[in-house]
C-alpha cells in the first residue's frame, strides 16, 4: 500500500480512515514522530512561530521573556516537549498564573495574561468526545459556543501558526532517508505525530520521502499511542515486532502503552542516534534490541528532558535564565526571520 494523501473532506468525515484501512505487508511496524525527530525545527517552530504568534494575538509583548521561557520550557526542554500545541499552552497558562513574578511584571506593563478555564473546557471536551486536539475539533467546540470570543483568538493563534509552517523550511537530520530505505525493506512504516496532517505530508513530500511511508496520522486522528494502537488492532502486528522512533517522552508512553519498543533521538545529539540507527534496528529485527540495550538507550534519553522547571530551583534568577536560550534565540532569527520582534537581554 503507497501513501495516498487524504482529502480535507476525508479528515472532516473520518480523519482515522487510513489508519484503520492499513494494511500489513510486513512483520514489522516502525512509527516515527516528524518534529524534532527527522527534522531539527523544534525550536525554530517554537521560538519563531508558535511563540511570536501567540504574543500577537494575546498582546503579550510586554511580558516577552516570562512567556518565552515558560513556553520554550514546556515544548522544548521538559518531559512534556513535543506534547500538542493546546496542551502546551494549557502548561503554560497555568505556570504562568502560579508564578507570582510573572504575574507582578504582568501588573506592571498592564499586560492580561490570558484565561486557562475556556482551554481546559475545549480540552475536557475534546477527552470526552474522543477528539484529537486540532483545528477541526476546535471548530466543532466553537460551533456550541458560537458567541465565545476566546474561542475565535484561540482559533485564530494556530490557523495562524499552520499558515506560517511552509515560510520556515529546515531539512532532515544527517542519515535519515538512508535509515528509512532501510527500515522500508523490512517494516511498514508509518508517521505519527501531533503536528496537523497537512503540515505532515507537506514536509514528507517537500523532502521525497513519501515514497517509505505507507500512512501520516496527525493531531486531527488523535494522540500517537491511539495511532499506533488503531493500526496494531487493524494489522495483528505482535507488540514485539513494533518500534517507535522519537525525541520526546510523549513517544515514549505513546508505544510503551502498547507494549511496543522504542529507539530515542534525544535532544542534542540527533545525528548521532540516527548514524547509529542501522546497528539497532539490525537488532530489533533479530529479537536481540529488547531488554538491556532499549533499557540502556531510553536511560540516556531520560537524563536529556527536565523535569523541574527553572523557576522552582534554588538561587533562580529570570533575567539569567532567560539568557541561557539567548543565543539560540538570535541565531534562528538572523537565519530564518531576521526582521521578527525578538527581545534580547
């Protein structure tokens, strides 16, 4: 089965479709996540779109290197990195509403920082309707809510942010069509990811590398474990023979939830893991990558992502820590945006 890119009608009526209609022509299944895995645009997605954006819309220049700092936090550094795009606003709204410096500098720029109840509600919503956070299930909230003005900012913010993705191009890690030919010879592989579809199979197809996949599931078909999950039931693939590749814990819980394997692309150090990939995935498919070696790896991945917030550590002074991220901040801007709003300490 080759990719065959689903239609905007498709995703409206029935976003999990070729999930469910996959169909197994290998013993093995490899899912990969795309952001921050194949690609290093983690943080230039953060730093020069998401972020900006959401500063625009909430008018929260004011309060720039509070938000910048919880939110890069969140998305890029924590145990939450790569979670989807509302619930990483979820995270930050809330750090931001319990830190009292925030919200004192806030006071004093005459800055709101924006309500959580309404995001909380839409994601209540989303759980109990067994939505995928994303544009569409946003759409379908706001239409029981047609007079909420939250709602159509919210809305606003990421149509705004997937309208920018194409504008901010940043190619694959070193070795990755190389490991996807591999993987393609012995596996069905599949994308799974919680950025929107159609950024998805932009960027796949942007780079030709469509033609090792067999299926994208993106925000629109729910979180990653029910991806892997869906297909697993659809195919009968045995737990052990499914791998996931990723660079955040959520793809970690997403394949360990269904007792699946995981090889980790950790922060950092991406060009590395996939130089080395060919040697592991030798292994999987011999039965020999279980146990010891797995353990071994997402040990090393672990110690990468944070799980205390600065601003909880002893001696933590913001302006310092706005600064380590500093330089990371210029570079993205001089290279890929240079005339952004960007504040520089």
């Amino acid at each position: 089965m080759d990719f065959v890119k689903l239609t905007d009608e498709q995703i409206k009526h029935d976003p999990e479709q070729q999930l469910k209609n996959f169909k197994r022509t290998k013993d093995f299944l490899v899912a990969i996540d795309t952001d921050g895995c194949v690609t290093d645009n983690m943080s230039g997605k953060q730093m020069l779109i998401f972020h900006p954006q959401y500063m625009e819309f909430y008018q929260l220049w004011d309060m720039e290197s509070y938000f910048r700092e919880v939110a890069e936090y969140y998305n890029l550094f924590s145990v939450q990195r790569g979670c989807n795009r509302f619930l990483a606003i979820q995270y930050t709204l809330r750090a931001l509403h319990l830190r009292l410096d925030a919200r004192k500098a806030a006071e004093e720029n005459n800055v709101e920082i924006p309500a959580q109840e309404p995001l909380d509600k839409y994601i209540e919503y989303c759980e109990k309707n067994k939505l995928g956070l994303g544009n569409p299930s946003l759409v379908k909230y706001l239409n029981t809510m047609p007079k909420d003005l939250y709602l159509y900012k919210l809305l606003g913010w990421s149509e705004a942010v997937n309208r920018m993705f194409p504008y901010i191009k940043i190619p694959p890690f070193e070795n990755v069509e190389e490991c996807l030919k591999i993987m393609a010879e012995k596996a069905d592989v599949m994308v799974v990811s919680q950025t929107p579809y159609e950024d998805l199979v932009n960027f796949w197809g942007d780079n030709n590398l469509l033609k090792y996949i067999k299926a994208i599931a993106g925000q629109e078909m729910g979180k990653k474990g029910h991806h892997i999950e869906t297909v697993k039931k659809a195919c009968g693939y045995a737990e052990s023979n499914i791998l996931m590749l990723g660079d955040a814990d959520g793809d970690l819980k997403a394949v360990k939830q269904n007792n699946g394997l995981f090889y980790p692309i950790p922060a950092g150090i991406e060009n590395e893991a996939w130089k080395k990939f060919p040697g592991y995935f030798e292994k999987f498919i011999n039965s020999a990558y279980a146990g010891e070696t797995e353990k071994m790896l997402i040990e090393e991945f672990s110690a990468v992502l944070l799980k205390t917030p600065p601003w909880e550590e002893k001696g933590y002074v913001h302006a310092d820590a706005y600064r380590v991220k500093q330089e990371t901040r210029k570079h993205l801007y001089k290279k890929l945006h240079p005339a952004g709003k960007l504040l520089v300490l």
